[in-house]
C-alpha cells in the first residue's frame, strides 16, 4: 500500500476533526433529552424567620414570641 499523497492527509485529517465535535454535540443532545429535569428545593416563606436566641444576650420571652 503506497502512502497517502499530502492533500488527501490534510483532507481526512479535517474530516476527523469536523466530525469529532459533530458526535460530541450530538451527544450532548440526547443526554439532555434523556436526562430527567432536576430537582428543585422547596423555597423558605421569606417573611418567616426565626431568630435563634444568642448566648452572650439575656432572654427576652416577648421578642421570641413566649
């Protein structure tokens, strides 16, 4: 088998690195299709918050709601 001529290297060398990306994107495609949506967390009520009692303060039973 005699060696590739220059052209014909350059040309399947492009070849391969154009086809490369195609395969990947097409990947990437069907993963996302397959793929279940994610998960969300249920958001926190913003008005809702309650603050803990902190150790260097006294404890006020009206601020805490007791």
């Amino acid at each position: 088998m005699s060696p590739m001529p220059p052209l014909q290297s350059w040309v399947l060398l492009v070849l391969v690195l154009a086809i490369g990306p195609c395969i990947l994107w097409l990947a990437h495609g069907i993963k996302a299709r397959i793929r279940p949506p994610a998960r969300v967390a249920p958001r926190r009520k913003p008005g809702v918050r309650i603050r803990a009692h902190q150790p260097d303060e006294p404890y006020d039973h009206e601020k805490h709601g007791l």
